[in-house]
C-alpha cells in the first residue's frame, strides 16, 4: 500500500527478482526477507531514515568438479574372462569334430581300417596308440562316448582352459591304449581297441575329483549332479561289454590318468 504523493522508488527481490515496495518486510511474490522491520514515516509520508536497499548478491560461479586423485585414476582390475559369460570350448570341438571326420572317413572306406585300429601287437605301427581314440567303427559307442568327451571336456575347459583338455585327453589315450599294446590282450569281444572310452573317463575324472573332494569335506551338496556323474561314470565302465571296440584296460588306463590329473588340476587356480 502506497500513500499518495510519495516516492516512487523500488527495491528488487534478490530472490524472484520481482520489483517491490521499499516500505515492506517481505516479498509478496516469494516471501523473501527483505527487510529486519519496516522504516518509520513522517507526516509527509517520506521514511525518516535511510531505507535499507538490499543488494542484489552476485550468484556464486558454478564449482568445477574435484579433479580425480591417483587412486581414481589406476584402472579398475580385470575381470575373469568366465565371468563374462562362458565362451566356447575350442579345443573340446576341435576333438569331437576330428572323431567325427575320421570316423566317416574309416566306414566310408576313405582310410585304411587297421592304420586307425589298435590290435594286440601294433609292432613299429606306434602311432595307433594316438590316432585309435578319433575312430568309431561302431556307432553306438561313438554317441556314448563323444557326448561324455562333449560334456566333460568343455566343463574342464571353461574351468582350466584349452589347455587342461587337451593334455588329459592325450595322456588319457596313450597311457590306455599304451597298456593295450604293451599287454597284448584282447578286448572281452574281439581282437581290436578303438574309440574314447579311454579319454572321456579321464576328462569325467579330471573334472568331477575337485567336486567330489568338496562334497566329501562338507564344502558342497549338489546330490543331483552327483546323480548323473555316477550315472555317466557307469556307462564309460561298461561300454566295453557292449561295444567290440572298448577295451577294458583302455579304460582303466584313462581312469589312472584322470585321477592323477584332477589331482593335480584340483589345487590348480581356476582361469
């Protein structure tokens, strides 16, 4: 409210920036303090004291952000590369990929039948030691004992890596049909000694003993996996009284092996 006559002077609110009575305490448009109380009038309607003008307040220059210490700077650590999300296992198709080709390749007639067949006596022939787990005369065997080599090689190598699978297959094969050849004896139905049964049993035991140690000291209680461990485990044991190619120390020979080397893989850090 204004007297007549009197001054025509305003003040800014430093809050909305509204112009306002000098003669009031706060701002009718915010309801910022403008004033500690209002100025007194004379009869004249004129204040009898300096008013008290507030100053518009400079806003203060935005804050430019910290700059990042040493600590901030180093760079996050790196995760493991089975954290993103498992990758595939390379070395495991690469394997059942070559059993498959070989194995065509023998029943078609492609290659020599008693080049990739381990016999009692293979004489300067040492190769066969090798090259008699890729080949799968019998079909039946060779669903059995390439899925358990699937299975198995690719969970050992997403757990160790490519290098961990090829090694126990290897050694597998050749510390099995090793004992074939050495031996001289016959399979329970025949004469030869082909297939995986040597590998998978060694890749099934590389990769479950850590498990099973686990799970005996208490650390694990997974019953439904060791349910199909035991079963698949079963199955790579008697594959020999069905097939005429799986040799019962073949067998042997790849269980010896995955023993020894889950032993040693079991203390082994995961990649």
């Amino acid at each position: 409210m204004f007297m007549a006559g009197g001054p025509d002077l305003f003040v800014v609110c430093n809050n909305c920036q509204s112009e306002v009575s000098p003669y009031i305490t706060e701002c009718p448009y915010c309801g910022q303090r403008l004033r500690k109380r209002a100025p007194k009038l004379d009869r004249e309607g004129r204040p009898s004291e300096p008013l008290d003008v507030p100053r518009p307040v400079k806003p203060a220059p935005p804050q430019e952000p910290p700059a990042p210490s040493r600590r901030s700077r180093t760079r996050p650590q790196r995760e493991p590369e089975y954290a993103t999300g498992p990758k595939r296992p390379i070395a495991t198709l690469a394997l059942v990929f070559t059993s498959l080709i070989l194995s065509i390749a023998l029943r078609t007639g492609l290659l020599d039948w008693f080049l990739l067949i381990v016999d009692d006596v293979i004489g300067n022939e040492w190769w066969r030691i090798l090259t008699a787990s890729f080949v799968y005369p019998d079909i039946g065997y060779q669903v059995v004992a390439l899925t358990a080599i699937m299975i198995f090689g690719s969970l050992l190598e997403r757990r160790h890596g490519a290098w961990a699978t090829l090694s126990v297959y290897l050694l597998g094969s050749l510390l099995g049909f090793g004992l074939v050849a050495a031996t001289g004896t016959a399979s329970l139905t025949g004469p030869y000694a082909a297939g995986g049964n040597a590998p998978a049993l060694a890749l099934l035991c590389a990769w479950a003993l850590r498990d099973v140690r686990a799970r005996r000291a208490g650390q694990r209680d997974d019953d439904y996996d060791m349910l199909g461990l035991t079963v698949a485990f079963v199955l790579l044991l008697a594959l020999p009284a069905a097939s005429l190619y799986a040799h019962v120390l073949a067998g042997a020979g790849g269980l010896l092996t995955g023993l020894l080397l889950g032993l040693a893989l079991a203390r082994t850090a995961d990649r």
